[in-house]
C-alpha cells in the first residue's frame, strides 16, 4: 500500500479543492434543491446528513477513488477475517466479532475465537443475573446495591459513556467509576458507600496497569478494614487476561472475566469490559447494544461506499483535514447522556491515528488526526461556538441529535433540536451585517448532523461503532496503524522509572 499523496487521485483532489475557494455551501443548496435529501443516510434508528460540507458528486467520486487506492476494501476484509492487521503488536483486530450475531468460525492462530466469546458471553450473563436478581450476596449477606468500575482508558471512557447514555435503561445496582491515579476521585467515589453492599470490578488487560492497580489496592484496603480479607472474595471481580495477578489480588479465579489480545482497550466496551454496562442495564439491553454495533459492521461491509455511512464521514473528515488544512473537529451532541462522547472519541480517534509513521515505518509528509474537542449542547453555544462561527479557522463539525423525547418535557426538547438545527444553519449560511463586521457571520462553515431516532441500546451501538468504523477507514486512508499506542506505551515506562 502506498502513501496517499503518492497516488494521481490525491493530486486531483487538491485541484478539486481550488475550484471552492468561489463555491460556497450556500451555492451547493441553491443549485441543488435536493441536496439535504440526496447527502442524507438512515441506518434503523440512526441518520446521517452529509449534505452541509464542501462537496459535490464528482468530489466524492474522488475520494472514493483515494480509499480505492488504498485499498480500504482489501483492509476491512483482512480485519474482519481474523488478519494480524495491528503489525507492530503482531496482533488480528476482532472488536466485530465480539458483538456479531453469527456463528461462522473467525480463526486466529487457528483458534475459532467465536466459542470463546459465546462462553464469555454466557459466564457474564449468569453473574448480572445473580447480582441483578439478588442471588450474589456480599460477606455480610446483603445484596449489591452499587458497583465501582476500577480501570482507564479503555476500561474506563467506554463503559463510563454507555452507564452514562443508556441511564433511562438503568434498573440493577448504580455504577461509577476511578479512573484517575489521583485520590480524589476514589475517596469521593467511597465517600457514602457501604462496604457490605459494594462490589468493585477491575479492569485490566494485565493486571499490571499502574493508575488501575494502585486505585484497585487502595478499594481492597477500604473494603477489608471493614469486612476482612475474607470478603474480596464477594466483592471484586476482574477483567483481565492475566489470571496469575489476579489471583494473587485475592480474587478468585471464577471470578475473571477474559480478555483477548485481539480486542483493543478502545474497542473493548463489547466485550467482559462491559460487564458495568450490563450489571446496570441488564443483559438483554447489553446484547441489544451488541445488536446496534453488529448492523453498523454488516453494513460498514456489504454498502458501497457511496452510500456507506462510516465511509463518506471519514472520507469527509480526510478532505477537510488534508486538503482544507483543518487541525481540528469538534462533536456537539446535544443530549445531556452523551456528554461523554467527546472524551471517548478523543481516544478513539487521536489515539487511533495519532501517528507520523506509516504501518510500514515510513515517515508521513501529510496530516493525519485532527484535534477532536466537543462538548454538551446547548452548552457548547456558551463556550466554544463563537470560535467556530467568527474564528479564523474552518473547523468541521458533528452535531448529534435525538429525536425522542424522553423526559416528558416537550417544551425544554423543542427548544433543545431547535437550538442544534439553528447552529447548523448559522454555520453552514451565515449572517452579513451590511453596517457592522462584528455582527457578521461568515458561513461556510461545514458540519454534518447525526440524528437518533431515540437513544435507547439499539441506537447507541449503532453510534459507536459508526465511529470505530470511520477511525477504522481514516487510518487505511492514511496507510497507519489505528490500532496501536507506542507513545502512550512510552510514558507509561517512563513513570515506572520514576517510581519513589
């Protein structure tokens, strides 16, 4: 595979982006009447309106031939099938498979890992039904009324998100999260919890994780110098592929949820690392999120990109970020759930693709992941939104809405859309104000619109995984490897040396 801006359809798309600099978003609607119906793109309970960015059939038409180029076809096909995609860690990138509703044997190292993930599947249901059902008592005999998720990164923004987005849905014990090394947030997590009703699941690939496993020992000492150490026992599970570390925490080796090394740490949410999600919705509320995701993959794989909704977003994002010279991209979901969106997509996203090497070694002489930044709307409008408007820079943006309302209070939701669709207008047409600057807004400001019919399990997987698979595409453009994190891993070496 080469690099991008070797290939004749990256060079004909920079003449393509000399032809804008005198065609505005506003001339693209006046000559095409049509053109919101025509860019716009329903899968079940999730729309997509491309139509407010800079583009017309012919640019599109160019941009599929770039990931053509690329061979995003070829790539995608590898990933599902089980392929070592993620070179440098020598590793296949199955994330699909485990929310995918067939049965058809996917190899890795020929290992069908499809009954893998059905046994785990099964081991956690069982376990949220009996904590959920009252069956799994703590040491003193009492049901669990609250859990603690104890990870980071990816065992912690995933999980944090969905708890958070799917609250309607919540009916089991009340789920929170430690993240952060610093204590704060443990001692205000424990503050008002009781020991004898508290079960803590610890997340960790290797159980080695340092933030993790310092929060994870101080919970255990929080816990015993109430209950004794006979009660981790009945109040810490794991999630980890690392049985030996786990056991000598003092946690019983029935009590390990797996992990695979085919399942990136943001990619992981799907699998026992959402074992929070479902202790707090339920298990078949947990398996109709798999069933969202599973549609966005079958789709992401059998559309033709050109109606093919991770794709022209990503293919949209690569023309804005390498030819429109665009260093950032902001994401506004105007729904209070989905405020943690955007710290979860800039982990996706800039940590997928924040690379200047390609998968080969090969140093990148173009742009790769923009700055991704974001915020609740119609918060947003308060804080950022004037950059976005008048700023010097054109900055792309993603609005998410959701059409249901789901709190009674019609007013407060009308007010809500009205306020996304009035951003989106405002960026895309502008305002001139012929007597004074400072009131005018320039426009021409590109922005796509995600819709959710509702936000319940279904639409929510349908959401992330529309966005694995747009990091996914954007990082076969860009001839890198989304699926790997050497810097973090630097650092993370780095304060292992420090240590006092």
């Amino acid at each position: 595979m080469g690099k991008p801006n070797a290939s004749a359809v990256w060079e004909k798309l920079k003449a393509e982006r000399n032809g804008f600099e005198t065609r505005t978003l506003s001339d693209l609607f006046l000559a095409d009447k049509s053109r919101a119906e025509n860019f716009a793109i329903k899968l079940d309970g999730l729309t997509l309106d491309y139509s407010r960015n800079h583009f017309t059939n012919e640019t599109l038409s160019l941009l599929i031939g770039l990931a053509k180029d690329q061979k995003l076809p070829e790539w995608r096909s590898k990933m599902y099938g089980g392929e070592k995609i993620n070179n440098s860690e020598d590793r296949a990138v199955l994330h699909t498979v485990l929310r995918t509703q067939k049965d058809d044997p996917v190899f890795v190292d020929g290992v069908d890992v499809v009954p893998l993930v059905r046994a785990a599947q099964r081991k956690m249901a069982a376990f949220v039904a009996d904590v959920r059902g009252g069956e799994w008592l703590g040491a003193t005999g009492e049901a669990i009324t609250h859990v603690v998720n104890i990870g980071i990164g990816g065992s912690d923004l995933g999980p944090r998100l969905a708890v958070s987005a799917l609250r309607n849905y919540a009916d089991g014990p009340e789920v929170r999260f430690v993240a952060n090394v610093d204590a704060a947030e443990l001692v205000g997590v424990l503050k008002d919890l009781d020991p004898a009703t508290t079960l803590f699941v610890v997340a960790s690939k290797t159980f080695t994780t340092q933030e993790t496993m310092l929060n994870a020992q101080a919970a255990r000492r929080w816990l015993t110098s109430v209950l004794g150490d006979a009660a981790v026992a009945r109040h810490f599970v794991a999630v980890s592929s690392n049985q030996d570390n786990v056991v000598n925490f003092g946690i019983a080796s029935s009590n390990i949820f797996p992990m695979w090394d085919w399942v990136g740490g943001r990619y992981s949410l799907w699998s026992a690392v959402g074992l929070c999600i479902a202790l707090s919705i339920g298990w078949n509320n947990f398996e109709s999120m798999l069933s969202g995701a599973a549609a966005m993959d079958d789709h992401f794989i059998s559309t033709p990109p050109n109606r093919n909704m991770p794709v022209l977003s990503a293919l949209i994002g690569v023309w804005y970020r390498n030819f429109w010279g665009a260093h950032g991209r902001a994401v506004m979901p105007y729904d209070e759930r989905l405020r943690d969106l955007p710290r979860y997509l800039q982990q996706l996203e800039m940590e997928s693709n924040g690379k200047s090497v390609t998968r080969d070694g090969e140093a990148i002489e173009y742009q790769t992941a923009p700055i991704t930044f974001g915020e609740c709307g119609s918060v947003s409008q308060h804080s950022f939104h004037q950059w976005l408007h008048q700023g010097t820079d054109r900055i792309p943006s993603d609005f998410i809405g959701v059409i249901r309302d789901d709190w009674g209070l019609p007013e407060q939701h009308k007010a809500l859309i009205l306020n996304l669709k009035a951003q989106a207008d405002a960026l895309t047409y502008g305002y001139v104000d012929n007597k004074s600057p400072q009131l005018t807004n320039p426009g021409d400001r590109p922005c796509s619109i995600l819709w959710l019919d509702g936000l319940d399990p279904y639409n929510f997987g349908l959401l992330l995984a529309f966005y694995e698979h747009r990091t996914f595409t954007q990082g076969v453009i860009w001839g890198i490897n989304p699926f790997d994190q050497w810097g973090v891993q630097l650092g993370k070496k780095l304060a292992a040396k420090m240590e006092m």
